[in-house]
C-alpha cells in the first residue's frame, strides 16, 4: 500500500514540475499511452466487480500496468521545432493523460483500503 502510495506522489510532484512550454503537439508516443491506460482502466474495471483474491490479482496487474505507464510517459520527449500551438496541445495531452493516470491509481488505493 505504501508503494502505491508513493507512486501517487511521484506522479503528483511530476504534474507540477512539468516545464510549461517544453513540449510539442499531441504525437503518436502520447495516441499508445492513451490507449495502454485505457486498457488499464479495464483491468481496473474488472478488479471491481471481482470477488476478493481475484480482485488483488487484477490490482496487482493494474499497478504494474501503472508504473510501466508511467516509465512511458517519463520517458516522452516533445518533437524538436515545434510551434508554440503544438507545444500547448502537447502540454494540455500530457497533462490528460497524468490526471486519469492518477485517478486510477486513487482508484486501486481505495480499493485495497477497503479490504484491510
């Protein structure tokens, strides 16, 4: 629980250091985590409906799913010559992205709060 919780933190303190500015436009890096955090979500989903020991191997395969999430987006570099336009809708994604990233994490965190 403890390691969630930390990665909570990361991710917050990651949301406000991001340099505004820095970035480039929506670029298909950010289109493939999109959808590897929609299918977290499902995984997620599926824990929530599951009976108690499935339920912790579902989260513990979302949280994974997570930090392999977030190496990604870490990991994100903004296109060189990019338009001040481009770097603010590459800004407005990556910051989406952090957000429902979060949220599901919020997620797990209260679910496992549940059971102990």
């Amino acid at each position: 629980m403890r390691k969630i919780t930390l990665v909570i933190v990361a991710l917050a303190m990651m949301m406000l250091v991001t340099p505004q500015g820095v970035f480039a436009g929506v670029d298909p890096a950010q289109e493939q985590l999109r959808a590897r955090i929609a299918i977290a979500k499902q995984v997620q989903e599926k824990a929530e409906k599951a009976k108690a020991q499935e339920q912790q191997k579902l989260l513990q395969e979302h949280m994974k799913m997570m930090q392999d999430d977030m190496q990604a987006m870490q990991a994100m570099k903004p296109k060189p010559g990019m338009t001040m336009q481009e770097h603010e809708e590459w800004i407005a994604e990556h910051q989406k992205l952090m957000d429902e990233m979060l949220g599901q994490m919020v997620k797990d965190q209260e679910m496992m709060n549940m059971h102990h």
